[in-house]
C-alpha cells in the first residue's frame, strides 16, 4: 500500500504495447514517424499549433524549456517551493549557464500576479542586478493546488506586459485537467512552453516538451542534443506518448489518482494541510501517528516535523485508498 510518490508507480499496459510496437527498423533520433507525428496530434489535442520534442526526465524538459527563453545572465521568478527550485539539484543553473532564480511567495505554492510584482519590481533596470526573463508556474503547484484559467490568464497578461516568457511545469498536468473537467488548451492557457508529464501518470520514461512558439522549439532542438538528451532510438519515447493520448488513457488514469486522493481526503478534515484538488494529499500527523499507519503497511513520505504526504496514482487500488482513508480516521 505504497503513497510515496506516483514516480513509482507501475508503467501502463499501453505503453508496453507501444514500445513492441516500436521496435522496429525506422530512422533514428527524432526522424522516426512516430517523432514526426507528434506535433499534429499534440496540435489536436491543444486546438492550436504546437511544436513537440520528447524528453526523458521531468527535470531536462523543465530545464531544456526555460533555456530558450532565459539567458545565462538572465533570471526565471517561480515560486520559493517549486520544483526547479526545491527538487531539481541545481538542473536550472546548469542547462541555463548560470541564470538565477528568482523566489516568490503565494499561498499554497501558487504564485499570484501580486507575488510576481513583488519578487521583480524592487529589481533596478541596470547592469548591476540580474533581470527576469521568464516565468515558471506548476500546475499544479508542489502542494496540489490547480490554477484555475482566469488565474494563468492574469500571470499570462503580466508577463506580455514585462516582456517575459511563460513555462508551465506540468509534471503533473493530466490531474490538472482532470480536476478542472476542461480543454488542456484551457488549463496551459496562454503559456509558451509546457512540461507535459507522462512518467508520473503511466509513462515510463518519456516527457513532452510543448512548443507553442516555433521558434523556441527551434532552439530547443539544438540544446536539447548538446545537453547530451537527444537519444537515437527516440521512436521508443515518441512511442509512449502516443500511446498515452490514445483513447485518453492519460486523462483517464489523472482521474482515477485524483479520486483515490479524494478517498483519503473526506476522511482527513481537519488535518489537510491544503486543498486536495489533484493526486497528493498533505495530512497534519505526529511522528507517533506516523509509525501506526507505517505498521500498518502504510508508505509515504514525512514533510517536515507534523506531517506527512500522501500521492496516489492511475493504479492505486480503491482498497488501498479505503485501507488508508479508515486508518487516518482512526487516529
């Protein structure tokens, strides 16, 4: 009864039939057909014209986005717990030479239009201060909070207004649309690059770096093979992502993550730490309370001192949930 992270997840059956499918003879790198069908079908998916490159690690895409809008002596405003900045070892300083990241704060790690003012506005327009040039938001955000479209379409305006870009990571983003019950197009808005995360959600080792302006797409290209991510049997990533928008098994399987997380959250009340609006649930325990679900065969990880977290995934069982959902009950 494993909640540690959808990263460990099982890969979906359809991935597997992709890959077999897959393996066979076809031009290598990104020249296969199935690489050369994926800006059409993400173009459909998205209802506007987009330009796709797989990557193999959340982290790359995130990284190898934002390196086409932001230069070394540049600077990205995210969100003080983003993931860039939290989880990513440094990945960000590295594939942009040296760009800062530059912190904001927003409830529920969200950042808000305020935030951002607050982070960049006291920045002097001069050679002795590092400028933005992009921003970063998470949908949903490190805790599970998902922007609502009209908040994206406010940073959106901010941005055009300042003249930077806009990347959304979206490692988990199926659970973001499926939450929000809308068009992907809605829940990306007006971003100029999306991480599109398929390993948490049934993938295996495949993210889609989406484009919705050519020319960092264009740009993209070139890092992402000096980054050394180019891989020459890209067929087989290419591969996973079609099988995953295939019969919408991608939001398909946000969904039923984001109803286990449901489970467990009716049974926490008073002890959620955020609202449960996506696959991770943050619950208010003591060490003690932690060890009795652990010798329950419970996993997760602790978050911080009182607390601890829950992830679900497309294959949590609904017992498993339940299991979960009447031992924090009974705490």
């Amino acid at each position: 009864m494993l909640f540690l992270s959808d990263n460990a997840a099982a890969v979906h059956p359809a991935v597997w039939d992709a890959l077999k499918a897959a393996d066979e003879p076809d031009s290598p790198y990104d020249g296969d057909r199935w690489s050369a069908a994926l800006d059409d079908r993400f173009s459909q998916l998205f209802g506007r014209p987009c330009t796709v490159l797989w990557a193999g690690t959340g982290t790359a895409a995130n990284c190898l986005a934002l390196a086409t809008m932001v230069p070394p002596h540049g600077a990205v405003v995210c969100h003080e717990e983003a993931h860039i900045e939290m989880d990513e070892g440094g990945a960000p300083g590295f594939y942009l030479h040296g760009a800062k990241l530059i912190l904001a704060e927003g409830t529920g790690a969200k950042l808000t239009p305020e935030a951002i003012r607050a982070a960049v506005d006291p920045i002097r327009d001069d050679v002795h201060q590092v400028q933005p040039h992009a921003i970063s938001i998470t949908q949903p955000s490190e805790y599970g909070c998902v922007y609502r479209p009209d908040e994206i379409a406010a940073i959106a305006e901010l941005a055009r207004e300042r003249g930077l870009g806009l990347h959304m990571d979206g490692a988990r983003f199926g659970n973001a649309v499926a939450f929000l019950d809308c068009a992907p197009g809605d829940a990306v808005g007006a971003a100029d690059a999306l991480s599109f995360g398929f390993i948490k959600n049934g993938g295996m080792s495949a993210e889609a770096i989406v484009f919705f302006d050519q020319e960092l797409a264009d740009v993209a290209r070139y890092r992402r093979k000096r980054a050394g991510h180019l891989q020459s049997k890209g067929r087989f990533l290419a591969a996973q992502l079609h099988a995953m928008l295939e019969r919408d098994v991608w939001l398909d399987n946000a969904r039923h993550a984001n109803a286990a997380a449901q489970e467990i959250a009716r049974a926490c009340e008073t002890r959620l730490m955020h609202p449960v609006e996506a696959n991770e649930v943050f619950v208010r325990c003591t060490a003690d309370e932690r060890d009795v679900l652990r010798e329950k065969g419970f996993g997760f990880y602790d978050w911080g001192a009182d607390a601890a977290r829950f992830v679900t995934a497309w294959n949590t069982r609904d017992a498993a949930a339940a299991a979960l959902a009447r031992a924090i009950a009974s705490l």
